[in-house]
C-alpha cells in the first residue's frame, strides 16, 4: 500500500472523544456513522482493552447523511453523550434520518432544540471539518481507518484500513499506543 501521509496523526488531545481503560494503549478510529464496516469495527472493539479515540472521517461523497451524522453526534457530545448516541446509532443504521434522531435523544435523555441548535453550529462543523482534513493527512483512504502505535516510542503510528481482527485489536491492546498532548 502506498503511503499517502502528509502529517502524523494529531497526538490524543483533551478535546477528543476517548474511552476504554485508563493506561491502556490509545487507538485512533476514523469512522463514519454510515458505514456499515465501522460499524462492524465499533461492535469487535467493544471491551477491548484499548482506550478508543474515535475522530470523524465523513464524506458526503460517500453517503449524503455522513456529515450530519458526524455533526449529531458532536450535539450529543455537547449534552456528554457522544458515546450513547454512537452507539445507538451504529446499532440502528437504517434509521439516520431527522425524525429518528430527534427520537434517540429523547432516549437518550437529551434536550432536543439544544441539540438541533448544537448540530448546526459553527463549533460541531468545524470539528468535524478538522477531524476530516487530519485524517486524510494522516493518509485514511477507507472508513474506518485505525491509527495505532505497536512499534517502539517514538516510531510513527501504524495505519489498518477496514475493521480490525481480534490478532489486531490483541497487537494494539499490546502496544505503546498514540501519544498524547502534553
């Protein structure tokens, strides 16, 4: 595979969405909330023992919902339920639409008109945007794409396009992984 990188991938920053154990190695997912392979990715990393960073990588070339997905889920993670909304959402693909997603937030327990607000602001679609010019200069081509350090510290961090098989997630649970800021 040729390697298309123009910069690393960005160290783990205060602003990202994290989680998994603390101390366990960092995995950065570039994912798209339309994407039935990332979906599949999401499923084989629950419980892993990685701490998952997980950064947009939507394109509405790719699917017309994929940029208003990656912007709910930021109004979700304004109202601190990024992970909730991901995950309900990677659980029920067929339903993305306006409608349903009203419909998970009240599930979900969130305020509705802060979050139609939250959606459409400057702050969700440029972190977005930033998300996505990263990701395509760390070099991802495909969704999702993982970013994780198995080398010695320092080395740069190892690209695997597509969702990850247990000998993966085990070498990545096993490595140094992505450094953080600071």
């Amino acid at each position: 595979m040729t390697d298309l990188r123009s910069a690393p991938v960005p160290p783990v920053g205060p602003g990202d969405h994290v989680r998994g154990p603390d101390g366990a190695p960092a995995v950065v997912m570039y994912a798209d909330f339309t994407c039935p392979r990332c979906a599949l990715a999401w499923e084989r990393l629950d419980g892993a023992a990685v701490r998952l960073v997980f950064r947009h990588l939507a394109l509405k070339a790719k699917h017309p919902r994929a940029v208003a997905l990656a912007c709910a889920a930021e109004a979700a993670a304004a109202q601190g339920a990024f992970w909730a909304f991901a995950a309900s959402v990677y659980a029920d693909p067929g339903r993305v639409d306006d409608p349903h997603l009203w419909a998970r937030c009240e599930t979900l327990g969130l305020d509705v008109e802060r979050f139609q607000a939250d959606r459409r602001a400057p702050a969700a679609t440029s972190r977005v945007a930033a998300d996505v010019r990263a990701a395509l200069r760390a070099g991802a081509t495909v969704t999702p794409t993982f970013f994780a350090a198995t080398g010695p510290p320092g080395a740069a961090a190892e690209a695997h396009p597509g969702p990850p098989d247990a000998q993966t997630v085990a070498r990545w649970a096993a490595g140094p992984g992505i450094p953080a800021n600071g």
